[in-house]
C-alpha cells in the first residue's frame, strides 16, 4: 500500500495546536484594546442567545468598571454603524486592517476565536460583576454572562498594579479603579 501522499494525523494536531495558540494569544489584545478605549472598565461582558437559532454565536453586551456599573452598553442592531474610542496607534497597528474601533470587528475577532475551540477561552463572567436581571435570569434557566477582564495599562491583570519603586522609568499609567501608587523614590 502506497502511504507517500497521505498525511499523518500530527500534522492535523499541529495545525490545532498552533491555531488554538493564536486564537488564545487574541483574548489579552482584545481586552488590551478595549481598556485603552475604556480605561475605567475592567470586564468587557459577552452574551450568547438563549434560542436554537444561532446559540453558539457570541455577542457583545457591555464593558463594566470595578463596581459592576455599566461603562458602555453596547446595541446590538448598531454594531457596524456604532464606532468605539480611538487606541493608540502601537494597538491598532496589532489589528492590521482590522479598526478596532468598529464593535463589529471586535466581536468578529472574540467569534473567529470562540470558534476554534468553543468555550475554551471565554470565562464566565464573576458573579459580583452580574447584574440582578442576568442573576435572576440564570436562576430560570437562562445563560450565565461571559466576561474577559480587562488589565491596566501597566500590565498587570485584574486592576492590581505592582508597585514601580525599583523601576527606573515613571510610574506607570494606572486605570481608575486601580490605587495610584507614587512612591517617594
């Protein structure tokens, strides 16, 4: 039996791997991106429909700050229409020819990554960050929001700045619900 022109199934589970590699390397960008243009938020929140019609299809719903408080609803019958904050230019070089101004194509990228591997890479949404509806809506059945946290701008995650004593530069930039911290260095 001739196997020359048969390929063997690793080549299959490389291109996965490499795939869900650069499909998880897009979550950090997109919450990057969305923290610039909404420097108090600290959740970008996502929804999938309740329905048999398109229910593994993700959709944006709202950015909140530390409190849970709304900082941008989105709308979704305005997605391409609606345009977001600028970013800075180092961000929007990342998205190519992509504008991460255009919700649209912020949710396309978090769709385009859900889809190469389905409720890998998108995290419930912490509960002090639900709303009452969407609590009481779980309670009957519905779906639990999803949410992807979004970093400071220094880098660290979940809002905790570290401290940048023995740094040499400037403290760095931190968001709103972070406590700035300016040492006497």
């Amino acid at each position: 039996m001739d196997t020359a022109n048969l390929t063997p199934i690793s080549a299959f589970d490389d291109a996965r791997a490499k795939a869900c590699a650069a499909a998880g390397a897009m979550i950090p960008l997109v919450a990057r991106t969305l923290h610039a243009q909404y420097p108090t938020g600290r959740y970008l929140v996502l929804t999938r429909p309740t329905g048999d019609y398109d229910d593994e299809c993700v959709n944006l719903h709202s950015v909140r700050d530390a409190q849970g408080e709304i900082v941008r609803e989105f709308n979704p019958y305005a997605l391409a229409s609606e345009r977001l904050p600028d970013v800075p230019e180092e961000i929007a070089a990342l998205w190519g020819a992509v504008d991460p101004r255009m919700p649209e194509a912020v949710q396309g990228l978090i769709q385009a990554v859900d889809d190469v591997a389905p409720y890998e890479f998108l995290d419930f949404l912490p509960a002090e960050f639900r709303t009452d509806e969407e609590i009481e809506a779980e309670d009957e059945g519905g779906r639990t929001p999803l949410g992807i946290p979004l970093p400071c701008p220094c880098g660290s995650p979940g809002g905790e700045c570290a401290p940048c004593c023995d740094s040499k530069d400037a403290c760095p930039t931190v968001c709103s619900g972070c406590t700035l911290w300016r040492p006497e260095c």
